[in-house]
C-alpha cells in the first residue's frame, strides 16, 4: 500500500527511536540542520527524542524495523 505524500513531512518523536532499513531503493532520512542520508548506505539510524526529520520518498517500498527506545 503506498503512503500518500503528506506522510512525508517535518515531524518530531516521542522516544529515541532506533531504525533498521530492510528494504528500498532512493529513500532518504533527512535530520534538522543536517543534509539528507541515502538509505541504502545504512544499515540503522539512531533518531534522538524531539529531533526534527522527514523522509524523502525513493523508488519502491521502504520497509524498516523501528525499535522505539522508552
């Protein structure tokens, strides 16, 4: 099921997340203040609490596992 683009926005937290990447093409993590990251060249993201990001849409499905850390 494709996610409409307005998932895809600035957004913000909770809890410090931990971000496995599984699968996709072209997508990419963008955190505050910094450039964009490829994806593919990671293999986990570490996402603070209260840290502003987005992602930007590749070529398919991204498929990820999230550990949220409480």
């Amino acid at each position: 099921m494709e996610s409409p683009d307005s998932e895809y926005v600035w957004h913000r937290d909770r809890n410090d997340r931990e971000v496995e990447i599984i699968e996709g093409e072209g997508w990419q993590l963008q955190i505050q203040d910094c450039l964009p990251m490829l994806l593919n060249d990671v293999k986990k993201v570490f996402i603070p609490k209260g840290v502003y990001h987005r992602l930007i849409k590749g070529y398919n499905t991204l498929r990820v596992k999230i550990n949220e850390i409480i």
